[in-house]
C-alpha cells in the first residue's frame, strides 16, 4: 500500500515565459543570478513538503545548463543546506551521475552528508543522459555500453568503501590504492574517511531499459529502483520485471516492492482546466526532452520542429490530453488522483513509495500550491 509521498525537484528557475509559443530552448539564456534563484527555490518546496509531512525531496544533478531547466550541479550541498532548515523532509539524490565523478570522492561526499545531516539524505546513481555533461566531464557518453562499464565499476568501488573497514580495488578503470610506497610500506588497502554512520546505504537507481543485465546489477547490489516517466502507470512492464530480476537471484518480492513510481500532476477543479493550466509547462517539457530521447525515436523533422517556436504541435508529439488518457499523466481533481493511485496500489501491492511532481517549467508559486493541494486533499486518503 502507497504510504509514502515524495516530489522531484530537478531545479528550474522561474522561466520568464513557457509554451510552444516562445523561445525554443537553445535560445534561452539567464542570467547568473537567474540561475542562481534555483537555490532560493528549492528551499521554497522544501520548507512546504517539511510542513506536510512528505517524506523526500529528491534532486537532480545537471551541469551547464544556462538555459535554466536543471540548474544544481551538486545535490549534497544542497541537501546539507536544506537539512539544517527543515526538520524531518529527507533529500534524495535523483540522482548523482557518477561517471562524471570519481567514486571514491562522491562516496566521501556521500558519507559527510550522511553524516552532517543524521541520516536525513538518500543515495542515489545513475549513468546520466546529456552528452555535454557527461563527455565534458572526460566520461563516455555517447558509448553507450563504455558508459555502462564505467559506471558499474564505479558503484562496486563505492559499495566497497561504504560497508568495509578496509577495501582494495582492481579493475578496468581504478586501481586502488594506487600501487606506491607511502611511510615505509608499501599501499595494500584504503579506508573511506568517513565512511556512512547509517549503513547498510540504501541506493535508488533509475530504471530506464529494464535490460536484464541493468536490473541484474541492480538485485546484486540492492539497488532500489525509480520508474518515471508514467511508464509503470501504462504498463506492468518494468515492473514485473525487476520483480523477475529478483527471482533470478532467488529473492522473493512482492510486484512494486523496493520500487518508488514517478507521476506527473495538476490538479485544479476540473480535468479540462487542469489540463489547461499543466499545458505550458508540458509544452516547456517536450521542448527540452524530445531531442534527447525521453519522447520515443523522432524523425529529423520531429527534431528540426521542436527547435522552433510553435514546434510542438508540428512535430506530432503526444499531447497533455492523450499521456493523461493513457495514465501517464495526471490531471483533475483530488478526488480523481485518489482513485488513480488506489487502482495503481490494487497493481503493486508491494509499492509503498510514490513520487508526484509537477512539470518543469512550472513557477515556484504554482508547485508550492500544487504540492498544498496533494497534502491536503489526496495524501490522507493514505495514511
């Protein structure tokens, strides 16, 4: 049964207009202190699902973006931050990239802000999906199965130092310690310093292709796992399979256990004006993720209409209307979103952990309201 709330914040600035009708998004830039407000305004939701009694606020790591859509380069800092001006909200990392990260400092990184915060900040991973973050880090990208190696080796690194007093690595990428002479004596292992206080670190993971090798990994190191993107709400697909990846290493789960399912709302009185009041922000959410794959594969002419204005109707995307058909959205009212997510507990009844978020795009004011309205209206049909 779903008993836990979250939100996704990945950090947009309060855009200056919004739709298919205004700047494409290679046309956007802000300035530094517009870039900067994205701070401001993450405490802004912070201190709102604090007061409501949600359970995380997960972030996401991005760099370069002028444009203003993902503007927090570095998740733990702003977690550390925000644990000291909220009570009980933890942050989650939604996730750190880390192939652009050497291991052993983002679980160093880790480690301080699990200590600082008293456990208060969930670790998460992922492989990352924009070429200019990750191949300016120095880290494949573009090498799809490169990025893969480079980033399970990573988190076996990271495993090791979290949960053993001493570790010693060698692989592909890392050896480590580094093989010299250090006081007299020759390097055999290392110790993370700190390690974690709260320790086994429990781990999210988007799950993106459901491959069996991804999932698999996932299972071997307890990775639990975030569907987005309404794909669990269309489809038992990803779902089933991670409950398969399990079975495969002989555990036992329940379908949507260790799993936490991503939804995008609005609400407001109606559907038609729900819809409505969500289409701009939409609109912004197509402009940015359509070119980079998160809308299907898009013809060249799909590609060339979304970066001009009044592109998004042209290039015969899904419309708000139809992903909220199909339940990969939702818009309406609260009474609605109850009954959604009541049929989406009778599917997975092992799904305990649901995070609703508001498009990007959407202005500070309107994702406090919005995030009112859930605490208010639909979360205590849960509890």
């Amino acid at each position: 049964m779903i008993t836990k709330f979250s939100s996704l914040f990945a950090g947009h600035i309060d855009l200056d207009e919004m739709g298919e009708d205004t700047a494409p998004v290679d046309e956007r830039v802000y300035s530094n202190e517009q870039l900067a407000s994205v701070f401001t305004k993450s405490e802004g939701i912070a201190r709102c699902m604090d007061k409501h009694g949600f359970h995380t606020l997960w972030f996401a790591e991005h760099h370069f973006q002028r444009e203003g859509y993902e503007c927090i380069p570095n998740i733990l800092m702003l977690a550390v931050h925000l644990a000291h001006v909220t009570k009980n909200l933890r942050f989650g990392c939604g996730f750190n990239v880390s192939p652009m990260w050497h291991p052993l400092r983002l679980a160093e990184d880790f480690a301080m802000a699990d200590i600082l915060t008293k456990g208060r900040v969930t670790f998460g991973v992922g492989r990352g999906y924009h070429t200019r973050e990750v191949e300016t880090f120095g880290a494949p990208m573009l090498d799809q199965d490169a990025n893969r190696e480079l980033f399970e080796e990573q988190l076996d690194v990271m495993f090791k130092a979290f949960h053993q007093d001493t570790f010693s690595h060698q692989g592909k990428h890392y050896t480590l310690p580094a093989q010299v002479p250090y006081r007299g004596y020759d390097l055999q292992d290392l110790t993370l310093v700190p390690r974690p206080l709260h320790l086994p670190v429990e781990c999210w993971q988007p799950i993106v292709s459901s491959s069996p090798r991804g999932l698999d990994f996932m299972v071997k190191h307890g990775i639990k796992g975030i569907i987005g993107g309404g794909a669990a709400l269309m489809t038992e697909g990803p779902v089933q399979a991670f409950k398969d990846a399990h079975a495969r290493a002989g555990i036992d789960i329940e379908l949507g256990e260790n799993l936490c399912l991503g939804i995008s709302f609005h609400l407001a009185p109606t559907k038609k004006q729900a819809i409505a009041e969500a289409k701009p922000y939409y609109e912004e959410h197509v402009k940015l993720f359509g070119p980079l794959g998160f809308l299907g594969q898009l013809s060249d002419e799909q590609h060339a209409a979304l970066r001009q204005r009044g592109g998004v109707t042209r290039a015969g995307v899904p419309t708000l209307e139809s992903l909220c058909e199909s339940g990969a959205w939702y818009c309406g009212p609260p009474e609605g979103m109850i009954e959604s997510l009541q049929g989406v507990s009778k599917r997975y009844p092992g799904l305990d952990f649901v995070t609703a978020q508001s498009a990007i795009g959407t202005p500070e004011t309107v994702i406090v309201e919005q995030l009112d309205w859930l605490a208010s209206e639909v979360m205590p049909a849960f509890r």
